[in-house]
C-alpha cells in the first residue's frame, strides 16, 4: 500500500512539473507572439510617427489617434526611434508629427533617425505628410520637419500634402493641420485636441538678481499657485499679457513643486518684457505645465548640474527637489564676478550645509581669469570622470548655442564619441537646451 502511495505522488509530481513547463512555453510563445505582432509591418495602418522635445509634438500625435479610429481607420503611433525600416517601408500612409528646437536640432530621441535611413529604403508606395512645430524666431525654423521631409521624398515617397508648420503652438497653425486631415480623410475633430489643463499663478515678489550689472536684467520671479503641479525638470507655457493670439513662450520651472511656482527670467524680449517689468504684484499669469520627461531625475544617482545664466532656472529645480545626502556637484557660469553672482548666498548655504558636495562657478568676463563652464569642466576633468564612474548624472540647461555645444564638445572629447553616446544611451545625459 505505501508502495502504490509513493508511486502516486511521483506520478503527480512529475504531472505537475509537466504542466508548469508547457504553461511556461506558453507563455514565451505568446510575449514572442505579441512581440511578432507589434513588430509586423503595418501595411492597412495609417502610421503616425512623433519626434518630441517638450511633449507638443506626442501629444498632437497621440490625440490625432482618435478621430482617424472614428472614421474607420487603423492607425499605429509610435516615436520615430521606435519605427522599424520595415514598417515604414510596409505602410502606404506616413503622418509625421515632429519638433524642432534650438537651431534646427531635431529632439534628443529622434536625433539618429536619419541618419539610420538607408539610402536604398523604398518607400514608393507611401503618401507622406509631414507637420513641424517650431518658434520662428530662431533662423531654421521647423528645421528638422524640412529635413525629414526631404530625406522621405529622396527615398521615393510620395507628397500627399505639402509641409505644414506651427509657430509657437499657435492655434491657427494647428487649425490649418486640422483643416487639411478633415479635408484629406473626412475627420472630425472633437474636444480630443483639447491643450493641456491651464492654470492661473498669482505674481507675489519680482526680485532682480544683476541689479548692478551691465549685462541684460536677470529676475527671479515668484508667485502664489493653486492645483497645479510638475516636476523638477518640467517647463511652463504662457502667452505674453494672457493673449491667445500671441505666441506662446515657454520658461524652465526653478523651483520644486508646492504652493510657490519661481521663475528665473532674463529680459530680452515681449514676454519677458512683460514679466519682468510690466506685471504687477497681485496680477496673474495663466500657464500650462510642460512635461519635460528627458529632463527628469534619475533616482539616487549623484548629480552634476551644469548652466549658465536663466540655465539656473532647471538646475535650481533639480537641486531643491534632490533628496538629503544626495551628491550635487553645480557648475554655473555668468558673466561678471563683481555684479552677477546670481543666488549666491543660497548656493553658499547648499555648499556649507553639504547639499551640494562642490560649487565652481565661471566668469567670461573676469578680468582675472576669464572662464566659461566648458572651461570648469575641462579643469576638474578627474573629478568629472570619477563622478561619471561612479554612476552620476550630467543635466545641462541654457542656451544650445555657444554653452550647449562647447559642452558637448568638451564632453565627446573627454569621454570620446563613443563613450558620449553610451552616457545618452544610458540616460544619463540630460539636457534642456534653447
């Protein structure tokens, strides 16, 4: 009896062993299976593809889903990294929704796309579309729209609308799109393109930071907020005076998220203008917050926070919002070191207090020893590279042009091309450059 007892449970045993294996070839041949599906090429779809630096693009994208599932259509939208050659080469319709910042720089995801193109890459079957949003003040305005067009239209593809371009997210730019898919593919479009959530802030304090400086006015501005929230990273949009017919500008977050929005603005323009000298105390902004997500912390990693001028702006979000025994190191450069040591005294209580573990500050205009943060960088070249083994974090903000590019020179020289772009593949650079 205790025989046949044993040989039962052997049998159950081994049943059961059996059982959990084919579930688990089960379940292999499914994720390969569905992986198999979302990989396959996408010839009855209309492909959507996004390129976004700030969100605008994506989420013109993503929204554009719904009224072309409504008429009847299969749509697939997707980042244009996450396009394969073979989809797009399989897809007879081609909607591209893309960004372009600083001087005609595509955004950091998409910044491989053509050049991965293959020249022999036949898209003769395809209609493409293509809408750029950019901010004509710079000179390459919608540069990279222009360029993505072209590189599909040399592989074959067929113009089905001429390019189409946004201004600073103006609502008769994006009307006119609308107007030429309603047109196209008989939409309608519904509250779906609704813009994200507005809110109002309350101007409390506009303190000027350079008062005594020759160098264009940079304020520190704080107001009161109700509901709204963002991460350290995160940027704001707003229309000068609230006016919806003007272009929206749009300014790094400076502080962490609570009650108290800051802003670090330098006087330049009409927005600015109005910011730093015509809105008074008590008077309100309405703004909608920017997800910046390829500028967002990378949790319980030692920081190296690199900027210069209203650049503090994004670093001084980051810095309030790091956690206590985290591991800041801030490079920051402005121009005079008598007249534009901006926020001095709270860099200096960060420093003392050991939020931030070193403070280098640059100066192009010493006239003893004249500096830019490249230059910083490229004289504690040790520490960045022990930071940088250690597993930190480079965040850079400001401007592309000038500071932007000489730190990535300094940082592809240092770390070498390949090296520079294993840090990005990594996640590990971060930048939010203008």
């Amino acid at each position: 009896m205790d025989q046949l007892t044993a040989e039962y449970s052997r049998l159950l045993w081994a049943a059961v062993v059996l059982l959990a294996y084919l579930a688990l070839c089960g379940r292999i041949w499914l994720r390969q299976r569905r992986q198999a599906v979302s990989d396959a090429p996408l010839a009855d779809c209309i492909l959507v593809g996004w390129a976004s630096q700030g969100g605008a693009a994506q989420q013109l994208a993503e929204q554009l889903q719904h009224p072309l599932q409504a008429a009847g259509y299969q749509v697939h939208c997707a980042a244009l990294h996450r396009l394969s050659h073979e989809q797009l080469q399989a897809s007879r319709t081609l909607l591209f929704v893309v960004s372009t910042y600083g001087e005609g720089q595509p955004p950091e995801h998409a910044r491989m796309f053509l050049h991965a193109l293959p020249a022999r890459l036949d898209l003769s079957h395809s209609n493409i579309q293509v809408l750029g949003l950019g901010d004509r003040r710079y000179p390459l305005f919608c540069q990279f729209a222009r360029q993505l067009e072209q590189a599909l239209l040399e592989r074959g593809a067929q113009l089905a609308w001429p390019l189409l371009t946004v201004d600073s997210l103006h609502p008769q730019d994006i009307a006119a799109w609308h107007a030429s898919l309603t047109q196209r593919f008989s939409l309608t479009f519904s509250d779906t393109f609704a813009t994200p959530d507005a809110f109002s802030a309350t101007l409390v304090e506009r303190i000027c930071l350079n008062p005594d400086s020759t160098s264009p006015s940079l304020f520190l501005l704080r107001f009161s907020v109700h509901d709204a929230r963002w991460q350290a990273g995160d940027t704001l949009r707003l229309r000068p005076f609230n006016n919806p017919q003007l272009a929206v500008r749009e300014y790094s977050i400076a502080n962490a998220c609570g009650e108290t929005l800051e802003l670090i603005v330098r006087q330049a323009g009409q927005c600015s203008g109005w910011l730093c000298q015509t809105l008074a105390a008590g008077e309100q902004i309405v703004f909608q917050v920017c997800a910046k997500p390829d500028f967002y912390a990378v949790p319980d990693a030692p920081a190296i926070l690199i900027g210069a001028g209203s650049g503090l702006a994004g670093l001084r979000g980051h810095l309030q919002a790091r956690p206590a025994g985290s591991h800041n190191w801030l490079v920051f450069g402005e121009r005079c070191p008598d007249t534009d040591r901006v926020l001095a005294e709270e860099a200096e209580n960060w420093l003392m207090g050991g939020h931030l573990q070193y403070l280098n500050l640059a100066f192009s205009r010493d006239p003893q020893q004249p500096a830019y943060v490249q230059d910083c960088l490229h004289t504690h070249q040790a520490r960045l590279l022990e930071w940088l083994d250690n597993g930190a974090v480079i965040y850079l903000c400001g401007s592309l042009q000038g500071m932007g590019r000489s730190v990535e020179s300094l940082l592809a020289e240092l770390l070498g091309v390949r090296g520079f772009k294993a840090l990005k593949q990594q996640g590990r650079y971060r930048a939010d450059l203008y």
